[in-house]
C-alpha cells in the first residue's frame, strides 16, 4: 500500500464498515451486496485507484456483515443444538466454568433453522467436567441469540458480544453428557499460564502476571477490575502499545547493541535490529493471544518502528492513517471498539504537543517529557472517557502519572524478566519476587485514591458542557500560540462545571421511576428531590453475579430499600448493596430472612417525602403464615391525581383482598409476579384498569413471562403495555401532568403507536 493512498484507504474502511451498519438496520439483502460487489470489480478496471479503495471498503462491510448473519437464528432461540467446538478458554465463575467455543460443526433439530454459520459462542458449564483450552468436545448445548440488560449509562453487554465476534449465549446440558473428541494439543501460552499456577505466589501475583505478560485479562476479579476502572488505570493491565512496546524496544536496545559491538564502524546502517525487534513484536502479541487490543498495538508498533528507522519511512500523520487503514482491514469490528478510538486518540494528541520539537535529551529531559505528555493527555482522554461511559476517574491524570512510569519502567520489565529467566529458578523467581513487590505498591496507590477520590458519575445535562471544556482546556494548553488568559479561563471552568446544576429546576411532588432491566427480577428505583428508594434488588445468578452490579458506580446513597419478600429474584442483590452502597433503612415482610436487620412493612403504614405520598396496602401486622410471594410488600406511590401501584409476587386471592384499598386511577402498575398467572386476576384487572402496565421479565425466560392469558386481561381493558425484557428499562415521572410518558432504553418498530 503507497502512503499517498494511507488517508483515503482508512477512510474506505470506515465507509465501509458504516454501511455495513446501515445496511443492516435498513433490511440490505445479500442479493444487493452482490450487484454492489459486481460494480466494484468494474471500478477496478475502470480506476484501478479508487478500486482499490472501493474493495477495502467492502473488504470490511463484508467482514462486518458476515458478524451479523453468524448470529443463531431466533428460532433456535431456547432449543438445543449438538455441536463439536473446540475450547479457546475456560475460566471459573462461581460454582461454574465460563467457556468460549470456537464451533466447528453445528447439528440443529429438525425441521428448525440451521446453525451451520455459527463460528464462536460463550456457555455457562455447570457440572464436574473440567476443560482446558484446546480441547475437542461433543456436546449439547441450550442457546440463545447474543443479548444483554439495557440500562442507561451501563454497559453495553449485548454490543460487546457482537463486537468480540460471540453469536451465542447459553448453557451446556448434562443430558446427553458431553464427550470430549481430542485432547489439547500444545500451547506455548496455556503451558505459561500452568507454570504459573505452579509458582509458589499469591493469586494476586499469578493473575496479574498472567494479564501483564499473556494478555489472558479474564484471569482478574471483578474487584480487580472495578479497582482499575475507578482511577483511570485499565489501559495499563490489558496488553496495549504499551507492553508491546516495551518488548520492542528492549529487543531493538539489546539488537543495537550487539550490532555496536560486531560492526562498530557503521552499526547505525544495520537493518536487522529493527527486523529483530518486528519478529519480537509480532511474536509476542501472538503470544498473548492476538486479542483486539494486542493486535491494535502490535500494528502501531510495527508502524512505529518504521517511522522511527527513517528508511522510506512515513511521516507520523501517514502512520496514523495507515494503522488506522490495516486494523480495520484486519479487524474490521475494531470499528465499534472505543479502545481503538481512545488509543488513536491519544496518538494523534501526542502527535499534535510534540510535531516540531527536539527530541529529550537526557534522563531528565525524557521525565519532563512524559511528565508534559500525561499532563497534557489527561483532560482530552478524561472528555473522550466521559462522553463514551458517562463517568470519569477524578484522580486519573495524577494516578497516571505516577503509575504508568511505574508499570512501564518496575511492573512490566520484572515480570518480562522472570520469564526470560524461568529457566533459572532462583533468578527468575528473584525478578517474579520484585514484581509481587511493586504489584503490593500498585495495588496500594489505587487503593488509596479510589477511598479519596472515588468514581465520579456527573448528572447526564452536565456530561457534555463538561467534556467540551476539558477539551477546551486541553486544546489550549496543548496547541502554540494560544492565549495565557484562555488557557486560565479554561481550566477555571473546568474547575468549577461539576458544582453546577444544569438539571430543571426540581418540582416538590415529582418522583421520577425506573423499572430496570434486571432479566427474570425486578428491581425499581424512586427518586424525588431529597429522598431516594429502591423497591426490591433483582436477582444473583448462580455464577454469582449480580445485575444490581451494572447499575451505579460504588458509594450510593438510598433512604430506603424495600424487599418485596425474600425469593432471589427479588432479593438477590442485597449483597451487593451491602459490599458496595449505603443504605439508611431496610424494609421487609415480617419474618423474612435477610442478611440485614429489617423493618416491617404492614398494611396501612403511610409517609410522605417531597410531596409524595407512600403507603402499604399488604401484607396485614402480624399474618406470618402466608407463603412466600403472598406476603409481598404491596406499595402505592402517588403524586396528585396520578398513582403507582407496585404489587411483588401476590397472588390473585391477595389482591382481591385488598382491592378495595387501591386508589384510583392508577396511571402505572408493575404487574405482579413478572406477568404470572397466579397474580393480575380478573377482578383485579377489571377493578384498577391501569393506563400503563409493566412486565419485569427476563429475555426468552423459561415461564414464557408475561403469560397469555395476562396479556390479554390487561389488553382488553385498553392498557398500554411494557416489558422490560422486550423495552429495555422504562423510565417516567409521577407529577403534575395529566399523564405519563414512559420512555424505553430498547427502541423497537412501532413503539410510539402502542397506546
């Protein structure tokens, strides 16, 4: 590829890949692709120039169209398939082994859509097989199409999955048991990743080694993880340009050197060094498994070296395009990767503060040089962070700039060293030794910053006024010629953005609600201005996480948290509040079992906060005999004219009990027991005739919630109705309007005429 054509040939693969994403969204047909694909080869012979960007360009719509039909149909969706996968990875979760499985036959029941296209799923093992990557299996396994929660400003676990290239989610079955075809063959990373299980460290030690060094990033606990996130830190744990890098240099040092020493007359002119120091980068980016991030650095190192060797190299901008132009035409979901815009980002930043100067001289001219660098760096990435997660590290620019010099110059090195010299015990061990040091030093500094200066999630109004005055600041601090009283003003508006309130004024008699997406639980959070609550916690899977989790960054705050009754799929998240949030008042059914002491919730008790008023209409003082989902908190929340009603798991028989308490009319009701028919009896339906009706239910749930039957109850009274596992999470507010507007996370066809 010429330079000249770097710019446009990265343009062509952004194309591309932008009207891959339009095409499927519009309904494209294969057939269509086609003909485009037939005027394309004719542009070739035409303009063999803009033919070679056309075919980039579809090069990488391909590449992202083949993701999309590799998905399992929807109606395999719940059905089991017979496959022989072979396994990439295995990793304990809970009492469990969380697989992915790269599928190299795929058997689907007759008379269903085939599943041959599948490449790649992630399952949930539970049992007492064991696995190890590289091993062939013939299994059973229960799927469904990629999927995930949708709640606002969380992850996005369903994008992730078709950007990491996963067409299915599920479970291994136990009947038929799976039968393993082939034994692992070997592997230089999976016998790294033994010896090291083998090291008489701590856990801490061997699995952020096994991140540093082999890029196996699931190795880290989802403490680890939240620790990294919270101070702005993750870039330097995953394998990223980084730590390829740094074993491009140390090669390319020690290569210079030997080249000094055997041709000292002219070593400058040698080529091998820097081809030493490429077979070293490429080597060690497969070593850690070619995963996104390796690969993207493995480019831009190769591109760096080339830059810096200054034979017919490019200049940086035309590396910049080009690396851009080689990983999507390698990986063309790279495009929907925020790692690759923030690291090119970053790039191009430093491109821009540092075209035109010398370079450092000496050890104190190369600190202030990266002293400079992360300074300047700091605001520009804190404003790509906040637009992309909607939450930024306070601390981060000055955590970085102690730890990056100190995972890039004792971290790395030592745990790089302990294994070049593994041969030798004693000296590797020595080196491994130092690094448990240091990694003890690390772990301490963020420790320690998180505790005083925590996460930082600003209010959604002021995420944007926020993030381009960071970028004003770094613009101005960064480019020449700017004026000294712009750059103050800058920084003094960015000083003071996070004391205001750019959210309308709050109204007394407001709540605002959100059902969340939780999957088969429920959890509900109410909101006025000085009171927050939530009504139950959704549920804890058996791999032992938690939607809750997912939701807020740690260190909430919450007046009161309402148990409906003890079952998991309402109270399995207490434990994550507990380990992570504050909660003023706990309240629960009588007798219920929870680990927190708990206050009563009894028929009739009745408060008020900012103009809202709360009340219980069940269980009644004392009944303790009820069962489990009949002695359910039952909570109206009202607001004027305008009510809520929030009903658990009581049965019909229940709310017929106390139906005549209800308060009418109800604008909003949760419906009770996910949309079950035990719960919404008749009677009940016909009584209350509720405007809006909500389903918390899980995607493709095992109970077919909400049932038929429920549906149509609440159908033929005119209600409008919801489901979180089809909307997303529902958001709206009680106050002095006439009525509500519910508003949906998921977007589906045909949303806006329901009602």
């Amino acid at each position: 590829m010429r330079l000249g054509v770097a710019m446009p040939a990265a343009l062509a693969a952004l194309t591309g890949g932008g009207f891959a994403w339009y095409s499927h969204t519009a309904g494209m047909t294969s057939n269509a692709f086609g003909w485009v694909l037939v005027a394309a080869l004719f542009v070739v012979g035409w303009r063999p120039r803009l033919g070679v960007w056309l075919l980039i360009g579809l090069w990488v719509f391909a590449g992202v169209q083949r993701e999309w039909t590799s998905r399992l149909p929807a109606g395999l969706s719940g059905e089991d398939v017979v496959v022989e996968a072979s396994v990439l990875t295995a990793q304990p979760a809970g009492g469990a082994t969380r697989l992915l499985l790269a599928v190299d036959h795929c058997q689907a029941p007759a008379q269903r859509p085939s599943c041959s296209a599948l490449a790649h799923v992630r399952i949930t093992a539970y049992g007492d097989n064991r696995f190890q990557p590289g091993e062939q299996w013939r299994m059973t396994l229960r799927l469904r199409p990629p999927s995930g929660f949708a709640n606002p400003g969380t992850f996005d676990y369903e994008q992730w999955l078709w950007r990491e290239g996963i067409h299915a989610t599920g479970y291994l079955r136990q009947d038929p048991p799976p039968v393993r075809l082939s034994s692992s063959g070997p592997s230089l990373r999976q016998l790294g990743l033994d010896f090291l299980d083998q090291q008489a460290f701590d856990e801490r030690t061997k699995r952020w080694l096994a991140a540093l060094t082999l890029g196996d990033s699931e190795q880290l606990t989802q403490d680890d993880w939240s620790l990294l996130n919270a101070t702005g830190t993750t870039h330097l744990v995953v394998i990223s340009g980084l730590h390829v890098g740094l074993v491009a240099s140390f090669v390319l040092m020690l290569a210079k050197l030997g080249a000094r020493l055997t041709t000292p007359t002219n070593w400058r002119m040698r080529t091998w060094p820097w081809w030493l120091a490429a077979i070293a980068c490429v080597s060690y980016a497969t070593l850690a498994g070619m995963a996104p991030p390796a690969m993207r650095a493995m480019v831009m190192t190769l591109i760096g070296l080339w830059v810096l060797s200054g034979r017919h190299a490019p200049g940086p901008w035309q590396a910049w395009w080009l690396a851009i132009a080689l990983v999507l035409i390698v990986d063309p979901m790279a495009l929907w990767r925020p790692g690759m815009w923030l690291s090119f980002l970053a790039v191009a930043w430093l491109i821009i503060i540092w075209q035109g100067r010398r370079r450092p001289q000496g050890i104190k001219g190369w600190c202030w040089a990266l002293v400079r660098s992360q300074l300047l760096l700091a605001p520009l990435m804190a404003a790509a962070v906040l637009v992309a997660f909607g939450r930024v590290a306070p601390a981060a620019p000055l955590i970085n700039l102690v730890a990056v010099p100190w995972v890039s110059s004792v971290m790395v090195p030592t745990a790089l060293l302990g294994w070049l010299l593994a041969p030798f015990p004693f000296l590797g061990g020595a080196f491994w030794w130092l690094f448990e040091a240091s990694l003890s030093v690390f772990h301490l500094l963020l420790t320690v910053s998180v505790q005083r200066w925590p996460l930082w999630e600003p209010d959604r109004l002021l995420t944007m006024p926020l993030a381009l005055a960071l970028l004003m600041m770094s613009l101005s601090w960064g480019l020449p010629s700017v004026l000294p009283g712009l750059r103050l003003a800058s920084t003094l508006l960015v000083l003071a953005l996070p004391f205001w309130s750019l959210s309308p004024p709050s109204f007394r008699s407001t709540v605002s609600v959100n059902v969340y997406d939780v999957g088969q639980g429920q959890l509900i959070e109410l909101r006025s201005e000085h009171y927050r609550l939530l009504y139950d916690t959704g549920p804890q899977f058996r791999s032992g996480f938690m939607p809750l989790e997912t939701l807020w960054s740690p260190g909430q705050q919450f007046d009161q948290v309402i148990v409906s009754h003890g079952d998991n799929d309402h109270a399995g998240g207490v434990e994550a509040l507990l380990d992570n949030h504050l909660v003023s008042q706990w309240t629960a059914p009588a007798g219920e079992a929870l680990p927190v002491p708990s206050v009563a919730c009894q028929r009739g008790q009745a408060w008020q906060r900012d103009g809202v008023s709360y009340r219980f209409l069940w269980p009644p003082a004392g009944e303790n005999t009820l069962s489990a989902n009949d002695r359910s908190c039952v909570l109206e929340v009202s607001v004027g004219e305008q009510r809520l009603l929030i009903t658990g798991d009581v049965s019909a028989e229940i709310e017929r009990r106390f139906l005549r308490e209800v308060g009418l009319p109800i604008s909003a009701l949760v419906a009770g027991h996910h949309g079950s028919d035990t719960s919404s009896g008749i009677q009940f339906v016909r009584h209350a005739m509720p405007k809006h009706v909500i389903f918390s239910a899980g995607q493709s749930n095992s109970f077919q919630h909400p049932v038929d039957a429920v549906v149509r109850r609440f159908r033929q009274q005119g209600s409008c109705l919801w489901s979180t596992a089809q909307d997303g999470a529902l958001r709206f507010s009680l106050g002095a309007a006439d009525s509500i507007e519910i508003k949906t996370t998921r977007q589906l066809p045909g949303q806006r005429n329901r009602c």
